[in-house]
C-alpha cells in the first residue's frame, strides 16, 4: 500500500506544481478518465495530456489539490482508491475558487511501476436545478 500511496502523492505534488509532464507519468497509455470538467470521458494518454492542459489553463494563480480520507484496497497488480479532492485554483487577485469533489482512482502494476489506469472525479449535483454543488461540506 505504501507503494500505491507513494504514487498519489506525487501526482497530487505535480498537480500543485503544474509540472504536466509528471503528472502523466503517473497514468498508463490506456488511460481511460471520467472528469468532472468539459468531457462526458477521456480515452488514451495524448488525449488525457490535451485535457490536463486545458484544465491547468483555467487556473491562472496556480492549482490547489488536496486528498482527504483517502481509502486504498489492492489486491494483486490491480488497486483501488477513492477519496475527497478539495480542489481548483487561486485566482490572479489571490481568492481562492474552491470546491470539494469526489474521485475514484484504479492502477495496476506494469512493468514494476503503479500506474493509474482509470480515473473519475465527480461532484454532487442538486437535481432541481441540474447545477454542481461546489460547496458541499465532507
């Protein structure tokens, strides 16, 4: 597990960082991702990289990722973790746009290495207004 651990924890450090090209050396070329932003999903590493770089766009004073109550279960070359992402950005004039989300996070042992190949980050929804709720509470 600490291996699995270690793995998520430099993804998170590269997201903060905004280093793109350690963020992808977490996810295998297979990716497959259901993200909360823009796309329905996302298949393959090239176009999971074009994704990272769009969202990392929006966060123009720099990128804040958190990962809370983390749960990790593995068995063989496969694991599964889920967790709470409080996540986004700084905003140039230094206010934070914040939110709690959910995220879901699959790897499977290649060559020696975790690597994620299945990713999914979701908010709640409030089904009368069809809107995203950003500041639910874990």
């Amino acid at each position: 597990m600490n291996a699995i651990k270690a793995v998520l924890e430099s993804w998170q450090q590269a997201v903060v960082e905004e280093d793109l090209d350690k963020i992808m050396s977490h996810y295998s070329e297979d990716i497959v991702s259901f993200d909360a932003v823009k796309a329905l999903h996302i298949v393959g590493k090239a176009n999971y990289t074009a994704h990272w770089e769009y969202c990392m766009q929006l966060c123009g004073g720099g990128v804040i990722m958190e990962i809370h109550q983390l749960a990790m279960h593995a068995a063989g070359d496969l694991a599964f973790c889920h967790y709470l992402s409080r996540c986004g950005s700084v905003q140039d004039f230094g206010e934070e746009n914040i939110g709690w989300m959910r995220a879901t996070v699959c790897l499977r042992l290649q060559h020696g290495e975790w690597k994620i190949v299945h990713e999914h980050f979701s908010s709640p929804f409030d089904p009368e207004s069809g809107k995203a709720i950003f500041d639910a509470q874990p």
